[in-house]
C-alpha cells in the first residue's frame, strides 16, 4: 500500500524528461543566454584590448625588448581569443541582428576601462556617448526579434537555395567586385571604399559563422549536424571571408586613424549583419512595425553613441629617447642658424622627425 502511494506522488521518469526538455527548448531562456555571452565576450575583448594597450605603452617605455616578448600582452591575446569565442557562441543562441549591435559594449567597456586603469581623460562625449550607447543597448536587446530558431543543416541548405538570398549575394559580388576595381585599379583609398569592402565580407562572415555556431548547438543538443556537407562549406566560407576582411580591416588602420575606422567599421558592420539576418534568416519575419522601429532607433542610438566615444580620442604621450634639447648640447647655443629645409617636408626639423617617427613607430 505504501509503495502505490509512493508511486502516484512521484513523478515517472518519463514524465520528468520532456518537462526537462521543456525547460531547455524556452525560447526566452536561449535567448537570454545569447544576449549574455555576447555581452561577456565584448567585455572581455576590452579588457583585452587594454591589456594588450597596457603591454604596449611599459615595452615602450622600457625600450629594451618588443611586445611580443611581454607575458602581459600574450595574456591580453587570450582573453581576446576567449571574448570572441564567446560572441562565436552567442550566434547559436539569439539572431544575428542582435548579436553585431551589441559590439558597443565592447566599446562603452573599454572607455571605462581605459579611464579608471589607464587613467585617461573623461570627456563630455563620453558621458553623453556612454549614455547613448547604453539607452540603444536597452532598445535594442527590448525591441530585438526573439525568435530563436533551431539551425539545421536542412534549414541552412534550403536558406542557401532560395530566390532572396541568390538576389542578395549576386549584388554583393557585383558590388564587391566594383568596390575591389576602384580600390585596386583605380587607386581610390577612400576609407568609406575600404570600409565597404570590410562590410560585404562582414556580411557572408555573419551568415556562415551563424551557420556554423547554430549546427554545432544543435549537435552539442542531440541532433547531430556535423555529418551533412553544408556544415563543412560553411566552416571554410567563414575561415575565407574572415581572414578577407581582417586583411582589409588592417590596411584600413594603417592608412586612416582609428578614430575614423572604429565608429565607420562599426556602423557598416552591424547594417550588414543586420541585413543578412533579415535575408537570409528572415529574423524580422512577424516582427511587429513599432519593435521594428524602436530596434533600428535602438541602432542610430548605438552608432552615436560609439561615433562620440571614439572621436577624436587623446593619445597617450610618452616620453621620446631620440630627443634632445638644443641647450644641452655643448658649444651650441639655441640662436644658431639651421639650414632650413625644403617646403615640401612635412617636418621642420630634425628632432621633429626623431619624434613623428618615434610615434609612428609606438602606434604601430
């Protein structure tokens, strides 16, 4: 008798798995769980980049060995491979037009981390910067399309195949293909040129990085995807078109200031990602019109508020070896004549080069 009570008031093995199933398969729960370790990895990728900027700036100043040597900088190198395979996750979990804008907090992260650390200058932009940054932050994890679709092999095969994304990647290619003309024939080193060409590979590298993310969650839950073509063409369109774009990400830094790349790779970057969840994940599908205005106010909001902290940021000065005063030179006196130079230089005088050089140099 007491072990037919005992049996109806515990729950059966079988009844217990598919409530646990349950649990697991809640939609808000995995999107939750997205929008965190997005945010986790973009603070970690600061810390790292400020780590590394640390590293830098004491190799620098100690002018002995490079920074490669510094056991500090290979730490801030690992936190950074760290942050970004938490964003590599977090695309399994939540869409993809919501992952790429929540990059600014990586931005709003290493503002204040370069603030109380590196002991930088806090600016009225970044108060007002921070502030956007942080209301579009809100906007846009409210107003995101929550959705959080099982990525399959089959899913992503069918997504490949169909009309929208064949019209979309056939204008990619012919504008990539301009873009790429003018940038190499033409010579025409616009940053917006070479931020374009960053942006429509951002655009592939988000479609198959989702891909790839979204089949290994589903493997890691049961289903296996791992066996079916698709998932390998994804891996080597992704290695592709990443390695592509940091190629033109890196020419972009050498030619331009980072205060130009940043905000402008930020912005291209999440329209495109934006764009390519809409195509080819159709994110927005059964979006309601009001969440979709606030989420692209939620957008501008984050564009400005990167665009104020980014710009025109100080630069941390540091002490020059090559210069020397004039006045402690012996026999000279700073009254002596010094054959000035042809107008053309971008420099007056020696020790202005020592110094341009010697900074070039540290930035690099």
């Amino acid at each position: 008798m007491e072990n037919s009570s005992f049996q109806r008031s515990t729950p059966s093995r079988s009844s217990a798995q598919p409530l646990r199933a349950d649990i697991l398969e809640n939609p808000l729960q995995t999107y939750l769980v997205g929008i965190i370790i997005s945010m986790c990895g973009n603070v970690l990728i600061s810390i790292s980049l400020n780590i590394q900027k640390y590293a830098h700036v004491r190799q620098t100043q100690r002018g002995s060995q490079p920074y490669y040597t510094s056991v500090v900088w290979w730490f801030g190198l690992a936190l950074m491979g760290v942050g970004e395979l938490g964003n590599f996750a977090a695309y399994g979990f939540a869409p993809a037009s919501l992952i790429a804008p929540l990059g600014c907090v990586s931005v709003i992260a290493s503002a204040i981390i370069s603030v109380v650390f590196l002991k930088e200058t806090v600016r009225p932009s970044d108060i007002v910067g921070g502030t956007l940054a942080i209301t579009g932050t809100y906007l846009l994890v409210t107003f995101a399309p929550h959705n959080a679709s099982h990525i399959t092999a089959h899913l992503v095969q069918y997504h490949v195949i169909s009309w929208p994304f064949l019209l979309y990647i056939f204008i990619e290619v012919v504008a990539f293909c301009i873009l790429l003309y003018l940038y190499k024939r033409r010579n025409m080193k616009h940053i917006v040129v070479v931020m374009l060409l960053v942006a429509l590979l951002a655009s592939v590298t988000v479609i198959s990085v989702k891909a790839v993310s979204g089949m290994i969650t589903e493997s890691i839950k049961g289903q296996l995807q791992l066996i079916y073509p698709i998932f390998y063409v994804m891996v080597i369109i992704m290695i592709a078109s990443c390695s592509f774009q940091i190629k033109f990400l890196n020419q972009a830094m050498k030619m331009f200031n980072a205060t130009e790349v940043v905000p402008i790779n930020f912005v291209f970057f999440t329209a495109s990602a934006i764009i390519a969840g809409i195509v080819f994940y159709q994110e927005f599908e059964g979006l309601a019109l009001l969440n979709i205005f606030m989420f692209l106010f939620g957008c501008i909001l984050s564009f400005l508020g990167v665009f104020l902290i980014t710009r025109n940021r100080p630069k941390i000065k540091h002490q020059d070896r090559n210069f020397i005063a004039m006045d402690t030179i012996p026999a000279r006196r700073s009254t002596d004549k010094v054959q000035p130079e042809a107008e053309i230089q971008p420099h007056r005088s020696l020790a202005d080069k020592l110094i341009c050089s010697k900074a070039g140099q540290t930035d690099d």
